[in-house]
C-alpha cells in the first residue's frame, strides 16, 4: 500500500465498518517500519486492502477488508497469504487476530486458512457488547512454502483417506503424479455382517494407519521432510472411521510442522477423473454413485460444486448391497450383481423407474428395492426357483436407466460437454456403457476413471488437496471430523 492507495483504502474502510479508521491513521500507519500493508488491485482498482503490525516473532492483524462488490472472490484470503508471506520473510512464526464471535463469515474464512480459537476477549467489541475470539495461525513459513510449491506444480503431498472402510495413503507430485497408492481394505471383516460396521472399521484403521502410511512413504522414496503438506479426508463418511483418519493426520502436523489440508470425500472422486485425463476442464457435471452417495453435481469451476439432485432415500450402492443381501448373495452387492446380470435378460422383470419423468434430477430407490423384494416373497409363495440372473438385470437395468436419463438431462441443461463418472458404483460395467452411449448421441464426452480410483483410494484425495493448498485453503489443529460435510460448503 501507498499512500496513492488511501482515498480508495478509506473508501472501503467506510463501507466495511461502523467505526472506519481515518486517513491520518493510514498514513501514519504506512510509514513505520513495524507494519506491513497490502493492497489487492486489479486494473488500476483497489479490491481490499489489509496489513499487520510485527512484534517480535509475532504478526498481528490488524484491518482487513474488501470492497463490497467482491467479496465471496477470494480476495481476503489472497491477502491474507501475501502479509503472511513478507511477514515470514521477515522472521515471523505464527499470526494473531480478534474477531468478533458474531462474524461468521469471517470465522469461516480464518479457519479455512488454518487459524485456531486460542482464546477470548471479554467486551472487546463495547459498542456492540460483544466478545472477541483470539485466534492463532498454525506456522506461517511451511504454509507459505506449501503455496509456492503448488501454484509452480511441485508441492508433494501425503494424504490419507480412512471415510469408511478402506485405509489408504498416497504421495502425490503437483496434484497428477502419483508416486505411490497403498489401500488396505476391510472388506473380508466386514462381509460376514452384510455390510460396514462402523466399530469394527474405526477399529481396523487404528490398527492399519501407521503401517499404511509407512508403505505409502517407502514407496515414494521420501520422508517427512520432503513434503510439503499433509491431506486427509475430513468427510463425510463414518464418524469413527474418519476420526482415525484426521486424529493421525494432526499427530503428524504437529510432529513435523507440516500444514495440514481437509478434503471432501466427494469432491475427491471427482478429482480421480483428473487423474487420467489431465485436460479434464470445467464446467462439467459429475455423477457420484457409491454406497453412501447418489447425486448429480454441477461443477462450473474446480472446487465449486452445485448439487443438482440427489437420493431421496437409498444411494445406488446401498441398494446393490441391500438386494444381494436379500438374494443371499454376500457383501458387497455391487461386484456380484453385475457378474450376474451379464448372464440375464434386464427385460425379464419390469421392475419401476422411479421419478424417471418427475421433472427432477432426484432420484428414489427405495421402491425399486421394495418391488424386488415383493416379487421374490411372490415367486417364493409360489414355490417358483428364483431366476437370480434375470432378477440381476432387472434390477440393475432399471437403476442404469433412471441415472442415465437423470444425467442426461442435467447435462442437457446445463449445456456441458463433459460428464465425469465417479464413486463405487463407477465400477459398474452396465452404467458406464449405458452412460457412454447415451452421452454419445448427444455430442456429450464421458470420463470415467478406472476401477481403482473409482474405490475408495488416498490418491484421489492428493489430487484434490492440491488445488486447496494453492488457494491457501488449510485446516486448523482444532479441526472436526465432519460426518455429514456438504460438497457444497466453501470450506
């Protein structure tokens, strides 16, 4: 900042708050060697302006603030990490700042860039009788560095995924290198019950974490001190599960230094598809289908998601669990399923395509499952040998059709040209084909990932930390595991 920039700085001053500091305050700011202030312009304009006074091995925020109209632009968060940049070079650790408890908006933004509550201010704030929180950036230097090293394509990074019932790790060079992937999956402990037991699973990940991550560094040929930034799945996903997950990763920031990154599971499958296509570009519409997830997401920008439409009840993946499950077939559903169908005719059962012409994008597969299980209980009074193949198909085929017309038509509107198929249930060789052929017709391109970034994996996870680390988005050492995290959420 200069003083060319005042009357703009105080003109954003005086739109951001009640009691806006003054001009002689400015200038008798930009001219003491203890402070540091910035400006975000763009074509002669000043955005936001902001700067810190510097105490020892200490920075202090003191003013920060945007222009109205750009706010939600990332703004704030660039200035954040230009002062914390020279206050680095200058030998500072850590960052401090008051916030009052009512701002949310700029809760939200601090934690997102790793800052934790470290204390309260009682009637900070007297004019409006409020409290302030105290809050302390994690160190500043490894963050910065982090930034540096993405934003020029060559940060490493560890990640960790433990959502459910696979514990996995991989190490990652600019978001696209994979240099190693270790998954240890449950999926024997678990199929004796027919599906996931969360206790069992948050039990198999303490045991199988450390070992995981070792594997994943040995093969990367690195150690610790050659990453530049930690990733874990934060959600959603079992709560337990991801517990394990997040507690380690934390464990390992504060050992090493290292700043810590939280990624959604779900934005996580979307980033596999860039894992093998790396000119893979928004907009697109992504469809997610996996045990837990069944939904239809717009995706204008990387890390900006809409969620079109989405399960009413099951997901795809639980209603492949739950019916093979009723056929005696095992766990899981998914696998089994489409072997079977491949030896049956889907046209033999006319099972119901539910919400096919509702004009929504949701979808409703709790009656499908109802009407499979109403006709086995009839072929069975009836004392009929169950045709399981056909019954495979048939089922199969009418979910297949139900989330390629509702994907379809998202991608119709929406005026994409690229479909990203992700999740689990990606796997499926009669959704992929029906989904192909369908988008075909219509000038549309499908990316699919392969089988093994379609599973639950650490890599996915990498790739999609990386953008984070870029943007300057890092979890704080106070950080939740969030079972329920919205794709949607600006975290």
């Amino acid at each position: 900042m200069t003083a060319h920039d005042v009357p703009a700085v105080l003109a954003i001053e005086s739109a951001s708050f009640p009691a806006p500091w003054n001009e002689a305050l400015f200038r008798d700011e930009l001219v003491r060697s203890d402070r540091v202030w910035k400006v975000a312009a763009a074509a002669d304009r000043v955005l936001g302006f902001g700067g810190v006074m510097i105490i020892g091995d200490e920075a202090h925020l003191m003013d920060i603030a945007v222009d109205p109209s750009e706010r939600s632009a990332g703004v704030a968060r660039e200035l954040i990490w230009a002062l914390a940049s020279e206050a680095t070079a200058r030998r500072v650790r850590r960052m401090t700042l008051e916030v009052a408890e009512s701002n949310r908006a700029a809760l939200d933004l601090y934690a997102s860039c790793g800052f934790d509550v470290g204390g309260r201010r009682v009637g900070y704030y007297p004019e409006a009788g409020e409290d302030a929180l105290v809050l302390w950036s994690r160190p500043l230097a490894p963050q910065v560095r982090a930034m540096g090293a993405a934003r020029s394509g060559g940060d490493l990074v560890l990640a960790i995924e433990t959502s459910c019932d696979e514990t996995a790790a991989s190490v990652m060079r600019g978001g696209r290198e994979e240099l190693s992937s270790v998954v240890a999956s449950q999926v024997d402990f678990h199929a004796r019950f027919g599906g996931v037991v969360p206790e069992i699973a948050s039990r198999k990940h303490t045991e199988a974490v450390v070992s995981v991550v070792d594997e994943a560094l040995a093969a990367a040929g690195i150690g610790f001190g050659d990453l530049h930034a930690l990733a874990v799945t934060q959600g959603p996903g079992l709560v337990g599960a991801l517990v394990v997950g997040l507690a380690y990763a934390k464990g390992l920031a504060l050992a090493t230094g290292l700043p810590l990154v939280g990624v959604n599971h779900l934005e996580g499958h979307i980033y596999a598809a860039r894992l093998i296509d790396p000119d893979l570009e928004p907009p697109l519409i992504a469809l997610l289908v996996s045990g837990g997830h069944t939904m239809l997401v717009h995706v204008p920008a990387w890390g900006r998601y809409e969620v079109l439409g989405r399960t009413l009840d099951d997901a795809a993946g639980e209603a492949f669990d739950k019916v093979a499950k009723l056929l005696g077939l095992g766990y899981p559903g998914g696998p089994v399923i489409s072997r079977l169908a491949a030896e049956g005719d889907p046209a033999s059962i006319p099972f119901p395509r539910a919400m096919m012409r509702s004009g929504s994008l949701d979808t409703s597969l709790s009656g499908l499952k109802t009407a499979v299980i109403q006709y086995v209980e009839r072929e069975r009074a009836a004392g009929r040998a169950l045709r399981i193949p056909d019954i495979a198909a048939s089922f199969q085929a009418a979910v297949v059709d139900v989330q390629v017309a509702k994907t379809e038509s998202a991608a119709e509107a929406l005026g994409v040209g690229t479909v990203v198929l992700a999740g689990g249930v990606a796997a499926n060789a009669s959704l992929r084909d029906g989904l192909r052929e369908a988008l075909a017709r219509r000038g549309i391109g499908l990316t699919v990932p392969p089988l093994g970034l379609c599973t639950d994996n650490a890599s996915m996870i990498a790739a999609a930390a990386h953008d984070r680390i870029a943007a300057g988005r890092f979890l704080g050492i106070s950080a939740d595991a969030i079972s329920g995290l919205r794709l949607d959420s600006r975290s």
